[in-house]
C-alpha cells in the first residue's frame, strides 16, 4: 500500500479535506493506518462520525498509533465507536 487511492470526485470539501488529511499526516504508518480506512469509508461517514474522524485527525500521529495498536490507552474522548471501526478496519495491520 503506497498511498491514496480514492478520488475525491464526488464528495464534499469537508469529505475531501479529511482525506487529505488522512494520508498527509506526517508519520507513514499513520498515513497508511487512516488514509487507507479514510479511501474506503469516508463517504459513508454521517455528519457526527465525520466531526468525529476530524477531531481525530487533530490529533498527534504517535498517539493515533499508540491507540490503534494497542500500546498506549485510548482517552474516554477518543475511545470512540469510529476509532474501533478503524482498529477492526486493519485487523492484519495491527499488532494487538
């Protein structure tokens, strides 16, 4: 997987930013772990899961990661049915 893979046809600037995001994060294994998820789920995200895979994406990579992999606790804020959504989206990926 080396990158975005999605078009951005079709969806709203909010949708489109967030993608963007995703796969521009920083820190490659991050990129990978949201880009990825963010290509096949972000026009299915409503209004309230997009507010909340934003607030994620404000986040800092290392700590996405620590909380994607398991190797840090997920904040009450963040332990968000979204952000198991993304952990179940790379079951593989994730050494748990």
């Amino acid at each position: 997987m080396t990158g975005m893979t999605r078009s951005s046809a079709g969806l709203s600037g909010r949708q489109r930013k967030a993608l963007y995001r995703a796969w521009h994060r920083g820190m490659r294994e991050t990129d990978l772990l949201l880009g990825s998820f963010a290509d096949t789920e972000i026009s299915n995200l409503d209004n309230s899961e997009l507010a909340t895979f934003e607030q994620l994406l404000d986040q800092p990579d290392a700590e996405i990661l620590g909380w994607l992999t398991g190797s840090c606790d997920i904040p009450a804020e963040f332990n968000t049915p979204l952000l198991q959504r993304i952990r179940n989206f790379h079951p593989d990926d994730l050494d748990r």
